[in-house]
C-alpha cells in the first residue's frame, strides 16, 4: 500500500473515467463507486472532462488533415539536406519551411534502410509522408522555441546519437545504391545501444518527430497555476507531455500506422514504449529519470523491455535538450529562442493576472546565469551518464563541457564589465499577442479565457505560419488584447469542468460546462450526470479507494509517484476511443469501462512513462 504522501502525490482523490463504471442500462455490469466529496455537477467532471480531451483531439486531428499527397523532394535539394543532416552544426531555423518537413522525410527514409524496418514495422514510407506533413500542421509556427523545426531538431540529434553508436546508417546512405543497411554483428556484443530492435527505433523516431505536437507555447506550471482542464485532466502531472501523445497517436491511426498501434501481438508494447518516450520529455521528471538510469549504467539487471525503454528515453531527452552540446552559434540560438518563448509567457501571466512560473530577462549577465544553472543541473550531468552508457556519445558530451565553459567565461566577462551589451545574440522574432494564445488547443487556455472566447471570438483556426514581428499587430489587435485585459480577469478560483468546445472553436454548444456557469448543459453531460446520481453507490468505506495504478520504484520508498505514474484511464481514452458518444432511441449515452488494477509485480525499478 502507498503511504498518504505518495498517495497525494500519485493519485488522484476522485475516481477517474473508468471508476464511473456508468452501466446505463443497469446490465448487471456493476454501478461503479465513488471517491469524491463534491456535489451534482461536480461529482462527474473528470469524467466530463476525458471524453472532452478525446473530442479535442479528434478535432485537432481531423481539421488539420488536408493536403495528403507525398513529399517530392528535387535530387539537388535532396543531396544538399542530407549533407546537412548528416553535420552536427545543423541549423533547422535556418531552413524554408517547406526543407525542414523535407529533413524530416529523408530521416525517415534512412530509417528505412535498415534491413527488415518495413516489415517489422508493416509502414510504408509514403504513409510517414503524409504523416509527416500533417504532423507540422499540428504544431503552432507562431512558437519560438515549441514548434516544427524544434522537433526536427531533436529528431536529427536522437539520429547523431545512434548513428554515431552505429545503430543506424548515416543519413548519406540515401545517396549509395538501393541496397540495405545492416549493423555490424560483431559490435554487438555488451553493447546497451544494440539491444534496440526496429520497433524501438521506429518508436524513438515517431516520438522524437511529435513529442511536442499542439504544444502552446506555455509550460506545465502555468497550466497548473491557470487550473486550465488539461491541467484538472492529468492531476497537474506531465499535463503538455500526455497531450502531445495523445494527438500524436490519434495522427498516426489517421495515417495508416493504426495497424502497427492495434496489433494483436505487440501492439500495447509499442503504444507504452512510444508513451513512455514522449512522457519522459517532462523535466519535471527528470530526477527521477537519472535515478533509474543510474541503475542501469551501473549495472542492474532490468527486464528487456525496461531496459529498451530506459535507453530510448535517454536518447530523446539528450536529445530534446542537445542545444548545449550543439556548437556555440547555434546553442545560443536555441537559448535565445526559449528566452523569447518565455518572454510572451510571462506577458501573459501578467495579463492575466496569474502567478510568474518563468523569469525572462533582457540583462545579459541573468542570461548568461541562467545558461551556466541549466547546463551543470540538467543538460551536463545527462550527456555525462548518457556518455557511460553510450560511449560514443562522449564527443556530444564533451561539446557540452565545452559550451559550459564558455558561458563560465562570458560570465567572468560581463561581472567585471563596467557596461552590459544589450544583447549577446540577435533574438528570434519577439512577443506573441495575447490574442494568438487563443487559437492554442482550448483545453491548454484557462476556463475564464474560454467564456470571454465564447462570446468575442466565436471561429479562430489556429493558422501554422511563422511568427510576425510586433510592429505588425494592428490597432484592432491591440483594442482587442486590451478589451480581453479587461474583461477576461480570472476569477478568484477557476473551476473547471468541461464542454465539447472544438479545436476551431466552432460551435461551442456545451462550453458553459466547460466554464462552471449555470447555462445549459450538453444532452451528453446531462445523461453522465444523471447515469451518476442513479448508478454509483457512495459508500463513505469506498472513499479511498484507488482508481489508478502505479510500479513502484525500488529507488526509494519516497519516490514521487507524480513523476512515475502515468493515468492510465487517460492514456487509454485516446488508445480506445474511451467515451464513445453514441444515440439511442434519441437519447445520447455515454460508455466508459472501468479501470484494469495492477500490482506492482517486483521485477523491475519503475520506468518513467510505462502503462498498464
């Protein structure tokens, strides 16, 4: 049993959508129990609030799917990128948009030169191109940092990474004669990077490419701090990380790689292997992480499956923050990039009158600081322990030791100069309006930006282009933001439930529920409630009861269970298609199955992102 720290911190107090058990019609199914204290429309907003996310993502999802057609890449372009990719001075942002997606496609297709890569994966390379194409719709161009090039970024890193351990061929084999590519055999043997077969390869390359999908441009904690649904959805635990996967999934059935999700055997392994990966992209988490990998550098006995997973999260999370180790110019970039990122966030929690969970600077010195503290907490001691791991990861480490020194050095410079430069590097382009936050994925947006939403800006699409400079905004945008300062303050404590709100944010029928008003609610809505109050026993010795499940680590009895276990009545929402709306004799009825209950079987230390 969990003790009440680990339990505060793992779980949630109320049940989740399969502990509702709903059983409409009183099939002998069971009725389900309760774990919450909060009354009538209350007592079902989690569950409201589920079936919203899985709304929201096929929304998401099926709005952005336009053009299909696959990517023609020119011979020429073709042989300059893959120069490019094959460089570890690469430099995405510098890139047409139309060569970053280009980048994106030839990775891929050096993946599949790997002997048995389409067959193991039963994927052809003209569905990863459509795929692909629709993936970058996804993303939001109006990011500085969290978009399409950041994640063709890490992809290309995590690829550095393996080829330079010769687990995969260099991109430049696209430019030899058609044959495949096999590793050499012979280094096989007590090597960690060889002990991944072509599904986890294949899983590492769709995690890397859409870790960030739909990502808005604001962090875990000012969703928290907002109390935005996402946040209410996931328990305020890898809330963005769980988003991104869950649109990443549902992009990949839409595109012929359902098959390879829905397997009869090896289906569920991949979904929690590509779950894990993406989840473990949190730094929330990331403590936790260097815990169980330590483990397994020094040598403890991991099952197989765990030890893939652990590995392919070292991989990603090296690479989701390989801008220190990337050579001077184009770290500073990234660094600068992030900074302007920031820069808007904090506009907006000032605006909106929300606590500061970032601390953007113009001083040059604070800056520098800031670099020196993520470098020799995060970024330095990952490549290090990534390095023991995988030694041929050592050059990408040592470059990181290098970048710190030099930021140590810059520094030095600036403490004993009598004047700060204004600027170390030329910054992206600058702060985004208020006003382009609304178009982000609703359930990312605090409720009261929501209601001032529903009656201001009834259709806003959320437009893929690249961010415009502030002297664009016009002087109706800048009416409007002031008009959404005034009237959209939050209240004392946001409440919020749920809607069946769109990612166009078109006919919101039912955001009043979405809000926490007294409007009417959706024929949906109302039958859960009512499913509730006539089918769940609430009996005060089921109050504490568990509705998720988590592995326990054997790092410490006080692990973190907020940073290990994953909601899997979240994670499956997506997978299954969980709330399934459907009509009967004109009455709407929602179907939710209950929660599977696992005990930790012993074998193995928790591996951060792992579903039951």
């Amino acid at each position: 049993m969990f003790d009440s720290e680990e339990y505060a911190h793992g779980r949630r107090r109320s049940v989740d959508v399969g502990g509702l058990a709903l059983a409409l019609e009183n099939q002998g199914l069971g009725h389900g129990w309760g774990g919450w204290d909060e009354v009538q429309q209350g007592e079902t907003r989690y569950a409201e609030l589920l079936s919203e996310m899985y709304t929201q993502t096929q929304t998401t999802v099926n709005h952005h799917a336009m053009d299909l057609s696959p990517i023609e890449i020119r011979p020429d372009t073709r042989t300059r990128l893959i120069r490019a990719l094959d460089s570890w001075h690469f430099e995405p942002h510098k890139l047409p948009d139309e060569e970053v997606l280009f980048c994106a496609q030839i990775l891929f297709e050096s993946l599949f030169r790997i002997d048995g890569m389409q067959n193991d994966t039963g994927v052809s390379l003209s569905d990863i191109s459509v795929f692909l194409k629709h993936l970058r719709d996804l993303y939001c161009g109006q990011n500085s940092y969290h978009n399409f090039q950041h994640a063709l970024d890490v992809l290309q890193a995590s690829h550095a990474f393996l080829c330079a351990a010769e687990v995969v061929p260099p991109a430049s084999i696209l430019c030899r004669d058609g044959g495949m590519w096999r590793p050499d055999k012979r280094c096989e043997e007590d090597r960690l990077a060889f002990s991944l077969g072509n599904l986890d390869l294949f899983a590492l390359f769709i995690a890397a490419i859409g870790h960030d999908v739909g990502h808005p441009g604001l962090t875990n904690m000012f969703m928290k701090n907002a109390n935005t649904p996402l946040s209410t959805v996931y328990d305020g635990k890898s809330a963005l990380e769980h988003m991104h996967y869950a649109i990443l999934i549902q992009a990949m059935r839409h595109h012929g790689l359902g098959g390879l999700l829905d397997r009869h055997n090896g289906g569920q392994c991949f979904r929690k292997s590509l779950a894990g990966i993406v989840l473990a992209t949190d730094m929330g988490v990331h403590f936790e992480f260097m815990k169980n990998f330590a483990l397994l550098v020094d040598g403890k006995d991991f099952a197989p499956k765990s030890q893939k997973l652990l590995l392919c999260q070292a991989i990603i999370k090296c690479a989701d923050i390989s801008n220190p180790s990337r050579p001077p110019g184009v770290s500073r970039y990234w660094a600068n990039a992030l900074m302007a990122e920031w820069s808007s966030q904090a506009s907006l929690e000032k605006l909106w009158r929300l606590p500061a969970s970032v601390s953007p600077s113009e001083c040059p010195l604070t800056q520098v600081r800031g670099q020196i503290f993520f470098v020799s907490t995060f970024a330095k001691p990952l490549m290090d322990l990534t390095a023991r791991g995988i030694p041929e990861i050592k050059q990408f480490a040592d470059q990181c030791t290098a970048n710190l020194a030099m930021w140590e050095a810059r520094c030095l410079e600036l403490t004993t100069a009598k004047e700060f430069p204004q600027s170390c590097i030329e910054l992206p382009p600058s702060t985004r309006s208020p006003t382009d936050f609304l178009a982000s994925f609703p359930l990312t947006l605090p409720t009261f930006v929501l209601s001032y939403q529903d009656e201001q800006q009834p259709t806003v699409e959320w437009h893929s282009y690249p961010p415009s400079s502030p002297s664009s905004s016009s002087s109706s945008d800048v009416a409007f933001d002031a008009q959404l300062a005034e009237n959209s303050s939050p209240p004392a404590s946001p409440a919020p439930s749920t809607g069946s709100s769109s990612f166009i944010l078109a006919q919101r029928s039912s955001s009043s529920s979405l809000r926490g008003t007294n409007s009417s609610t959706s024929e949906a809505t109302v039958v859960m409630r009512a499913a509730y109050q006539a089918g769940v026993r609430k009996k005060r010795s089921f109050y504490n009861r568990y509705s998720w499940t988590a592995d326990l680590s054997p790092v410490s009895s006080t692990t973190n269970l907020g940073a290990a276990a994953i909601p899997k009545a979240a994670i499956s929402v997506i997978e299954t298609a969980l709330p399934n709306i459907t009509t009967r004799e004109g009455i709407a009825s929602v179907a939710v199955s209950a929660p599977v209950t696992a005990s930790p079987d012993g074998e193995s230390p928790s591996i951060l992102g792992t579903v039951q």
